[in-house]
C-alpha cells in the first residue's frame, strides 16, 4: 500500500461541540441517523456529601470518531460483495453499485464506522472527503474542529507528530484492525472503567 | 452568473491588494516563505467547486450567539448545496480563522426547512391560538400602517412598542429596522438593557466606571491562572475562538478552573478541575475567598491602597467613613458572622478546604483572570455577583495588566466606536424608557411607572403599550419569564390592541400575531457585522440565494409600511439593502475600522472579512495602573470601587448593598418554597440552537436533543432513569419531556438548556421544554434585569 | 432489535433446522426404516423430504428479508476468500442443490440405491458445513457473545432439535395418519436422542450465559443487556425446554408399554421448535461490541 491517511484526534481538548458532525453530515449530505462522523461522551462516576458539601468523583471527555480506515479492516475482510474496499490511499469506502446491504460490516466494525442507508438499501460511510484531498483540502471534519483538535494527514507524518495511541475507551484495542489513527487521551481517561454505561450520550451516536 | 466571476476574481492581481491579511503579510510572512506563496495557498483553496455556480464567503447568520464567524457557501441553481467555514491560510492565534460552530454548519436545514413562513397572513382564531389565513402584501401592510396610525392618533406614540429580539441582527434584518420606522413617525416607547446581561452592564460601571473592562483575548496567554466562574465558552461561543484562546493559554501553562453547577463542555475540554457550586451562592464562595486572602495577608495591600476605596475603613469615601467596609463585612465585624469558608461551605456546598484553597492559588498566582460568565447575574441579586468578582480582581492586584483580568461585563469596543446594529434608528422623539425585563409590566400597568420601575427619560410614562411591532423577536412569549403569564396578557386584546411580527418561522411569539410576516433570511439579503464583544473583524454578509416565495427583508418589509405612513423617503434615504452596506461600511471607514475596503472592493475580494492581527493586545485600566492619578476612572473616586457611594445612596442596603454581600435568592434551596420544590434549575445555553432559534433544526437536534439534565442522586429518588419522561413543575408551570442521568450536574440542580419552542398540549403542559413555563418575572434590584434562572422545581417521573 | 434481524432469527433457526432433518433422515435411512414395507413407506419418506426442501426454501426467502439491496445479490459470492458471509451464501447454495437434486432422484426413484445414498450422505455432509460456516460468519473478533466455540456448538444443536422435533413430529403425524404401526423403534430411539440433545442444549446455553457474566468487555455488555431484558424471554425458553423433556419422558415411556402418545410428541416438538428461536433471538439481542 503505497499511502495510508488518517486522523488525529486530541480528545484531551475536544469539548464535544459536534461541529465536524455537522460539517460531515452537510459536505455529504447525510441523512438524520446516519452519522459517519459522531462524538462519543464518556461520563461515569458519583457523588459524596461530605460535610456541608456534595463532592464529586466525576470524569467526562469526548472523543470525536468517525471510520478509522483501518490497515486490516474487518468490514473489508468480512464484506461478502467486496463492495467494502480499500483503495491506493488506505481509504476505506463502499461500492454501493456492489453493496447488498446486509450490514454485516456494521456488525464487523468495532468503530462503528458503516452506517446503513435506508433509502437507498445500502451501506455509506466516511471516505475521508477523498474530493476534498484531491483538491489538498482538509476532509470537512477536520477544517471545521473550533478547537483545532483534529487533524487529518498520512499515518507515518501523523505518528512521528503524536506518538502512536490508538485506543482509548470507548475504542477496542488495536491490534486486530490497525486502526490509522492517533489519539492523544484526555487526563480522566485512564480513570473510567472501560464498560459501555459509561457512554452517557447512546441516544445521539 | 455575476458572482461566478466574482469569487474567480480573487485570483486577479489588482485585488491581491485587498488580501489584507496582516497575518501573513506582515510577522507571519517569513512562516509561509512570502506573500507569493500565500497567494497561491488562497488560489489552491479558493478555486470554485465544479459542482458549484458560486462559491461565496460571507458571515453566519449568526442571530446572537456571541460568535461572529465566516462561512464558505457554495451554491448552485439558487441553492445553497454545502457550507464550509472559513479557509483563510495562516491560522495563528494573532488572526485566527472565524470557524463556525455546529449551528452555523446545520444551516442548510434551516434554510430550507419546510415550516418556513412564505407568505403575510392574518389571524383567524383566538390570539395565540395559531390560527392564519393567507393575504396578500397589500392587505397585510395596509392593516399595518392603518393600525399604527389608529393606536398612535387614540394613544399616543408612546404606546408602541418595538420589543426585544436577536433573531436577526444584521442591520438591514432585525429588530432595529421597525425602531427606525417608527422613530420616523414620531418615535416609540424605548427600552434599555438586554435580558443576557443586564446586571454586569449596569454593576460593572459601579465598580469601574466603564463597561471597556475587558483585556483583548490574545493576552489570555499571559494568563498563569484561569477561573471560569460560571462561564462555558465552548457552548455560548463569547467571542468566535474565545474556547480556542483558553486551550493555548493552557498550552502556555496556565492553571484552568471551572466552577459550575454543571460540568459544561468548557470544564471537560479545558478544565484542569471543575468545582460545581449552587447556583446563586457565588457571592458567598467569593466572600470567603476574600476572607481567606485577609486572613492570611494574601491581598495585594499596595495595589488596594493605591487604586481602590472602601476596602477597609482606612480607606472609605468621604462622607460614608463610618460605614461598614468591605473587610468589615467580610470578617463580619458588624453582623457578626466572618465570612468563612466553613460558613461558605454550608451555603455554596463547595468544600471548606476547596475554597481556601482556590483562594490561595487564585492570590498568589499573578497573573490570573476571574473570568464571570454572565450566568451567575440572570439571578435574583446578579448585581453583587458581579462587583464581587470585581473587588476579588482588585484586592489581588489583577486589574489592568497583561495576564490579569478585571472581571465585570468585559466590553473591548464600546469607547471606540459604533458596533453590532449600527443600522440608523434615528431619533426617538419619546423619550422615556423601560428595563428591557419590565415590558409587561408597562403591558398591565404603563401609566404607574416611576423610576421605582427602571423608568428613564420620563418622571412616569404616559400609557400602557398598546401595540406590539415585534421583529425577529421569540422574547414576548419564548424567552421572556413564565411563559404562561405571558401568553395570558398577551392573548387580552384589551391589553395590546395589535401585535405585528416579522418572522422566519411559526415560533410561539409569532403565533400571538395579528399580522404575521414572512421575513427573509441572512442569506437572502445583505448584511454586516463586527466582531462579537471581542475581535476586531468587519465581515461582509453578501446577498447569497434569493429571498425565496414572498418573503422580504425586515428593511424591505417596513419600507413598505413606511410608504403606507408616508415617510418612505426619509425611511429609506433612497438606499436598498445592499446600498444600506456600503453606507455603513464607510461608517465604520469614519471610525472604528479606517482600512476596511469600501463595499465594492469588499465584495468582490470575496474573503468575506476583514481583520487586523491583534500582536499587543489591549490591555483595560492599563493607563489607570500606570498612573491613577493622570487617568482617573470615570468612578466618583477616580478609584475602583470596592465600596460604592452611589450603591450607598441607594438607601436599599439589604438588596443593594454598597459592598457586594451574599443575599439569600427570593427562591433558594434555604426557604420555605424548597419544601414543595427542592431542585433549583438553571436554563443554560445549549449548542442546540442560539437562544430559541434552530430550535426546529433537526441536525442540532439530532446532536443536542432536548432533556432535562439530572444528577443520579436525584433520579435515583425519583425512579428516573435515562430516557424518561420527567414531569418538571413549579406554581408557574408544567413541563413533561424526556430525562437524561448525568452526574455532570451536581445534586439538588437540574438542568433545562432555554430557548425550546414551548409546545403546550391540550391542559397547557409544555411538551418541549422550554424552561420559561417555570421562571419568574421578578426582577433584579438594581438593573431591573431578569432573574430568570432564580427558581425552585420538583420533578417527578411522568 | 431490528426487523431485519429478526428476519435472521427464522432464516437461521429454519435453515439449520432443515440440516437437522436431513441428518435425521439419513439416520432413518440408515436404520432401515425406509425399507421396511417400502412402498408404504416412501409416502412417508417422500413427504419428509418434500418438508425438509419445503423448509429450505422458505428460509431462503426470508434471508433475503434482511438484505437492503436484492438487486445486487449475486455479488454475495465474490469475497470467497476472506468473507464466512460469502462462505455461508456458497454452501447455503450447494447444500440446497445437493438437497433437491437427492429429493428429486429420490421421489422419482432414479439411479441406485448406494448412488442415492452417496446424494443424501452428500447434502447432509454440505448441511453439516453450512452449520459450521453459517457459525464462523457470527464469531467476529469484536463480539464476545458470539465470538467462541459457543455459536457453532448452539447452531449444531439448534439443527438437531429444531431439525429433529420437526422430524419427529412430521414422522409421528404420517405414521399417524397413513396408520402404519411397527415403527415404534425408531420413534423410541429419536425421542431418547432428543431428549438428550434438549438437555444438552438447556445445560450448554446456561453455561454460556455464566460464561458471559464473566467475560470482559464486552461479554459483560451483553450479559446486561440478557439481564435487563430478556429475563422474561429467557424464563419462557426454559420452560419450553423442560416441558418438552417432560413430555418426550412420558412419550418414551408410553412406548415402552405400547402407547403412542402422538400429541405429546406435537407438542413436545412445537415447545423446542419455539424455544430455539426465542434462544436465537436473545443470541441476536444480546449483541454487543467491544468498540462502540
């Protein structure tokens, strides 16, 4: 593979304002449900009423994820049409002219990264504005982020910049798919305990 | 098309000129290796989509978010098919890109959104049933004008009303186009104030005798310490890139502090730790922080000798010598209660050990910023809120140097010149004017209000409003306190005998219309805007997609009525919406911006704006620290003041005190009301919508759907879980609407973001959640300002 | 869960039970129940096979229930390579036409017995494999519920007591009905082997749901999932099961007194038959990812 792009997302900033989402769904004209691009809450803990005072023992961060382009993706191996393909630049996209919609990719996926059409019967998701980067734009996602905590670049650039971490809760680990992305983790990170309760906001990923 | 060539035109030599981005021209130049290389950068990002007819940078509607951001809008056919944001090269923190937020790029559904209103249309039901008919623009203006002749020749002019209203707020849209009309026609009645900050813009010129108080951003960096009190940059924006700014003065080492009653996203993104606080009880975590700075000689004693009155008795204005000083209130050397964080504890349930604490650091880390969100002063006694804030910047020597922060309202631009709607309203032959807060009461009870009501510029008015003229104003029935009240006055026709509203959409004011006019949006006419309280930035909002159906601009809109009342001339001066832009650009040539480009050139550079790289960031009171004495404050003094004469002379010291005191809230969690309803609620800002507009956006709803937010040690009581319906109500109203558990708010609080669409049902139950059904239309003591986040609840599963 | 989903429960449970009865049917074959008084016999015999084709073709039709786009079916076979989905559609198709072709050489009585058998012996050998890939296609790496040597042993023993309650009770009914007697044995023989395959089953689902409390990340999110909402369900399933334990004991016994009790059979079979696909649709429900 001659390139693999990806991401950098510095969780550790990223307030969870879901301006990318937004620039995603408007450069791509997305559907309401059908987010290739959403941010995940992470938010777990409790309250003790020590003395006058309620004290916390609350963490909360976000992580902005939309698909990861994998080096081994799962829905590429898994795909039974091979309409879910990576092509020269490690983009990962859907032929939709192959695709049967039989979301086995979406189960496949552990970023939840493929996301069903339901007007058109197949599956759709983040190609990495591959337009905009033929043009040496930015993917919308990453030129939209107020907080400038996403960038978008070739891996080998990306890990010399920020290291290699790529996986923070709620992402599996790594090792199976490669995901290419780098992920610098906000401070409570390390503190949650890694169960799917702790995504406080389900019911807008 | 025109504009094809247009926005093809940046490339063309003669207009490189304009490519007035100092940014790179000048210290940054040498970064990108010369203007040549930059130019082409522009080229490279600027070529047309082929998918596109146009392409077009120009402002976000951006109603009255506290951002003033750039967008890229691309068009075809007349539509608008995609927005971007801005692109300019050279992202520094000197000029940095005005990226929009998630409102600004969802637009395109409310652009397009099929509830759009198309067309004028009269009421047919009951007033405030919802109830229209089609008619014709002529029908429409001609009952319009002969309306506003009726009321003015049986009442007078001073019983119309142009109220207030931020859904438009780019000159030729918004609310002040009706105050000109009506200023040409002998004028209206006026109102002050705002309902977003109402008690920093009256207390913080108590303190400081300006309202200028605030540094410019780029010096945020100098800042070592950093307390948000009560302020969420990332959710209400303050200022395009005001979230950007905290994030590098943390990477330039400051020390970040939230303390909210929620974890906003601002304390998860830049909070190095968050410390949650009931809510109207800031005064009293401040007043131990002061005690603790006394206690242990923590307070800068030369700067509050040198710049400041009424810290101590040794230093009392004249003639109030023998009164109680701000150290004597604070060790409670009269009331005999010393303000302690033991005492603070109990009030603001913020730890004893954390608030000594927050004091230390807060005092000893120079320089720091006590940056006040203006939450903490839509509260029953937001006024001591306020000066509190101010006095603990004075006593640690932060006020007027770099790094530091004076706290108060925070204004960059007020002395400088004209800003935000500089749109002509002319004179107002009426002089009189209420508290922005107080309109219903001039509804009820005009002819009985004093200056004990806020009146200024008259000894007492001379009616009661009588007709409404309301454009691009959700505040009659949405955003104004208890809602119910409201609807009840405004559906007496006996009361307001007329209400017109220009609108974009059926909001809930827009359904009390008598008259209901379809106004265009920001992209289909002109506009203009500065930046936002901070950012010294001129963009252009350039007509983009045609006004769609029959819809005009609000200036269009009252040019025809103004043509009905015979003053169209006068109205209009000849000009047309875009012809209104070049007029006040060159308004701004005269004064605050000499280097913008005249509209033509502006327009046809197509970068949409116009910014200056701010490298020595202003500095407020930094003459005044340099020397008190050559620049005196605009103060009785000349000083800070920390103990105010005027306050004094109010005679009200249990609710305006001359030193800023804790007062316990007419409804708190400590009275008698906290038996039936224990939850205070604060109405937040929510990214879903700006105040109540987006708030039919499915995008940001899709992405912040509307909840009443709950602590689980409260849910828990109540048998809520995570996607119930929750019953929230108080003596004032009902609503029912879905819960979320989070322990990002802290227990004893809820939260219920404001500016949901009231939606009653059938018994009068709101079904959306607009947190007005609850609030209070008691005002502040003395701003006469809202209070709105002042009240108690009970919620129960529904 | 969504309704294509549930699409999967039957197309899964159906086909898997059409395997079993192939299985059952070379059993009975073997056994030489086929061949006693043949010619009355192939009614039955005909009539089974003709259920069990029955069977596969309606599991066939709803498995494209759960496909977004029919149009572009065919392309299901191009990832032979890497794809257990491909994989499945493959030997879905060869165990189908290995199926009928026997059906159709069998009914019409053409070609040898042993090149029959070699037919039948060839189907229910692809069925065996479909079970086993059709189980692959579940153990993705990021589904701990799915992703172990529970799902094919749970698949294989859906095929034999789905497959074998229906033979049984199918074998039961034209016995029945046709009143041939004598053919208590092989009725003795399946309703101990089903018996012992429901107990097995019962006793192997319950260890999995232990195991899944027990897992990591992930498992436990399914196992929450199981805990907070198919209690209700899962009690339902277990009750079927042991109903249906119930009365294949007292069918056994009555046989061996001479009693043929065939309603106990019906309804033993309905039990299980309806257990398994309420297992398989807590199998779908409790799915959870680690990821998100």
């Amino acid at each position: 593979m001659s390139k693999q792009y990806g991401f950098y997302v510095d969780s550790s900033y990223c307030s969870g304002c879901k301006t990318c989402q937004a620039a995603c769904i408007d450069k791509n004209n997305l559907d309401r449900g059908v987010l290739w691009r959403r941010v995940y809450e992470v938010n777990e803990g409790g309250w003790k009423k020590v003395g006058n005072a309620w004290v916390p023992n609350v963490i909360a961060y976000n992580v902005s994820l939309s698909c990861n382009h994998c080096e081994n993706p799962l829905c590429v191996k898994n795909c039974p049409t091979t309409a879910m393909h990576k092509d020269s630049r490690g983009i990962v996209t859907v032929d939709e002219n192959k695709c049967i919609g039989c979301r086995y990719c979406e189960w496949s996926c552990p970023y939840g990264a493929p996301k069903y059409n339901e007007k058109k019967g197949v599956m759709s998701k983040c190609n990495l504005c591959a337009d905009f980067i033929e043009e040496g734009k930015d993917p919308a996602c990453v030129a939209a982020c107020p907080m400038r905590v996403l960038e978008f670049g070739e891996m080998d650039a990306l890990k010399k910049k920020y290291g290699s971490v790529n996986e923070v809760f709620p992402l599996p680990p790594g090792g199976i798919t490669k995901p290419s992305v780098v992920i610098k983790p906000h401070k409570s990170e390390a503190d949650v305990k890694s169960i799917s309760a702790a995504i406080n906001n389900r019911e807008e990923v | 098309m025109e504009r094809e060539k247009e926005d093809k035109g940046i490339i063309t030599g003669s207009r490189r000129d304009f490519l007035k981005w100092g940014a790179f021209v000048g210290c940054a130049a040498a970064m990108f290796g010369g203007v040549a290389e930059a130019v082409k950068a522009v080229e490279d990002k600027t070529k047309p989509y082929i998918f596109a007819d146009k392409v077009i940078r120009t402002g976000c509607p951006a109603h009255n978010c506290g951002g003033r951001c750039l967008l890229k809008v691309s068009v075809k056919e007349g539509k608008i098919i995609r927005i971007e944001t801005d692109d300019r090269p050279g992202d520094s923190i000197e000029d940095p890109q005005l990226r929009a937020c998630v409102r600004g790029r969802s637009y395109r559904n409310r652009q397009y959104h099929p509830d759009r209103l198309k067309y004028p249309m009269k009421r047919v039901g009951k007033r405030g049933e919802g109830k229209f008919e089609r008619i014709s623009w002529e029908e429409a203006i001609n009952k319009v004008a002969s309306e506003i002749t009726r009321v003015k020749n049986k009442y007078g002019n001073s019983a119309l009303y142009v109220p207030y209203g931020t859904g438009s707020y780019n000159q030729v849209n918004g609310r002040q186009t009706a105050n000109r009309l009506l200023n040409m026609i002998g004028g209206s009645l006026g109102f002050y104030n705002s309902y977003s900050w109402a008690c920093t813009n009256i207390a913080t010129p108590y303190v400081y005798g300006t309202k200028v108080s605030g540094n410019q951003r780029q010096d945020w960096v100098n800042s070592k310490y950093i307390i948000m009190w009560s302020w969420n940059p990332c959710e209400m924006r303050d200022g395009t890139n005001s979230e950007y700014y905290l994030k590098k003065a943390k990477e330039n080492g400051a020390k970040i502090i939230c303390i909210d009653p929620r974890m906003t996203l601002s304390a998860v993104a830049l909070a190095d730790e968050w410390i949650p606080i009931r809510p109207g009880t800031d005064t009293a975590m401040m007043s131990a922080m002061a005690y603790v700075m006394i206690k242990e000689n923590l307070y800068d004693s030369d700067f509050v000798k040198k710049y400041t009155v009424g810290f101590d008795s040794s230093l009392m204005p004249g003639g109030c010598e023998k009164e109680e000083s701000y150290k004597d209130y604070i060790l409670g050397t009269r009331d005999g209660i010393p303000k302690t964080p033991e005492w603070a504890e109990a009030i603001t349930s913020v730890p004893k050990e954390t608030i000594a604490r927050i004091a230390r650091e807060y005092a000893t880390a120079k320089p720091a910023m006590l940056y006040q969100g203006y939450g903490i002063q839509r509260r029953a006694y937001g006024e001591t809120a306020v000066i509190a804030g101010c006095v603990l910047a004075s006593i640690t020597g932060n006020v007027g140097i770099p790094g530091g922060w004076a706290g108060g309202i925070a204004l960059q631009a007020d002395d400088g010149g004209p800003f935000w709607n500089i749109f002509p309203e002319g004179d107002n032959p009426v002089n009189a004017k209420i508290p922005v807060f107080l309109w219903s009461e001039a509804v009820l009870r005009g002819k009985e209000m004093t200056a004990a009501d806020g009146v200024i510029g008259a000894e007492k008015l001379d009616n009661n409003i009588k007709l409404i003229y309301a454009v691009a104003s959700n505040a009659l029935i949405n955003q104004h306190a208890n809602t119910n009240r409201s609807a009840k006055i405004l559906s007496d026709e006996s009361l307001v005998e007329f209400i017109v509203v220009h609108e974009q959409f059926m909001t809930p004011t827009a359904k009390f219309a008598d008259i209901l006019l379809p106004a265009c949006t920001q992209f289909e006419t002109w506009g203009l805007e500065d930046g936002w309280k901070y950012g010294d930035e001129v963009i252009l909002m350039p007509q983009v997609v045609d006004a769609p159906y029959e819809t005009k601009s609000d200036f269009a809109i009252c040019s025809l009525v103004a043509e009905k009342l015979g003053v169209k001339e006068k109205y209009t001066e000849g000009r047309n919406e875009k012809e209104w832009i070049a007029y006040l650009i060159e308004e701004y040539r005269k004064t605050r911006f000499p280097d913008v480009p005249a509209l033509k050139e502006f327009e046809e550079s197509n970068i949409g704006v116009y910014s200056t790289p701010i490298t020595k960031p202003h500095i407020a009171f930094a003459d005044f620290r340099k020397d008190p004495v050559k620049h005196k404050l605009n103060t009785p003094s000349g000083k800070i003041e920390i103990f105010s004469r005027q306050l004094f002379e109010k005679n009200n010291p249990k609710e305006i005190p001359p030193v800023p005191k804790y007062i316990q809230e007419w409804e708190s969690p400590f009275g008698k009301e906290a038996d039936k309803y224990p939850l205070q609620v604060i109405g937040n800002h929510y990214l879903e919508r700006v105040h109540s507009t987006h708030d039919n956006n499915a995008i940001t709803n899709e992405a912040f759907p509307q909840r009443v937010f709950l602590n689980p040690v409260d849910a828990v009581k109540r048998g809520l879980k995570t996607g119930d319906k929750a019953k929230v109500y108080n003596d004032r109203g009902i609503m029912i609407i879905p819960c979320r558990v989070t322990s990002r708010i802290m227990p004893g609080v809820i939260s219920i973001p404001q500016g949901a669409w009231w939606t009653p049902d059938e018994n009068g139950i709101d079904r959306r959640g607009n947190v007005n059904v609850l609030t209070s239309e008691r005002w502040t003591p003395l701003a006469f300002g809202t209070a709105q986040h002042t009240i108690m609840v009970q919620v129960e599963k529904a | 869960m969504r309704g294509t989903e549930l699409a999967l429960v039957f197309f899964t449970v159906i086909i898997q039970a059409a395997v079993g009865m192939t299985f059952f049917f070379g059993i009975a074959g073997s056994s030489a129940v086929w061949k006693n008084s043949l010619a009355a016999n192939k009614i039955v015999s005909d009539k089974i096979l003709y259920l069990i084709c029955a069977l596969f073709t309606l599991g066939l039709i709803i498995s494209f229930l759960h496909l977004g786009n029919v149009k572009n079916a065919f392309y299901a076979f191009n990832n032979l390579k890497t794809s257990w989905l491909s994989r499945e559609i493959l030997f879905a198709s060869m165990y189908g036409a290995f199926l009928f072709l026997f059906t159709f050489i069998y009914a019409k009585n053409l070609l040898s017995i042993p090149l029959q058998n070699i037919m039948l012996i060839l189907s229910a050998a692809a069925g065996i494999v479909l079970v086993f890939v059709m189980a692959r296609v579940y153990m993705i790496e990021f589904v701990p519920a799915w992703n172990s040597m529970f799902t094919p042993l749970n698949f294989y023993l859906t095929s034999f007591i789905a497959g074998g309650a229906v033979f049984i009770a199918a074998f039961s009914f034209l016995l029945n009905k046709y009143g041939m007697q004598g053919e208590q044995n092989i009725l003795k023989i399946m309703s101990a082997a089903l018996f012992l395959l429901i107990l097995a089953g019962l006793i192997i689902w319950l260890l999995q749901i232990l195991f899944l409390s027990n897992g990591g990340r992930g498992a436990v999110d399914s196992y929450n999932l199981f805990i907070q909402h198919n209690i209700l369900l899962a009690s339902v399933r277990i009750i079927l099961l042991i109903a249906a334990l119930i009365l294949l004991a007292s069918f056994y016994m009555g046989l061996k007194k001479g009693i043929v009790s065939v309603n106990y059979i019906y309804i033993a079979s309905a039990a299980a038959v309806i257990a398994e696909l309420a297992g398989r649709y807590i199998f779908y429900f409790i799915f959870a990812k680690i990821g998100v």
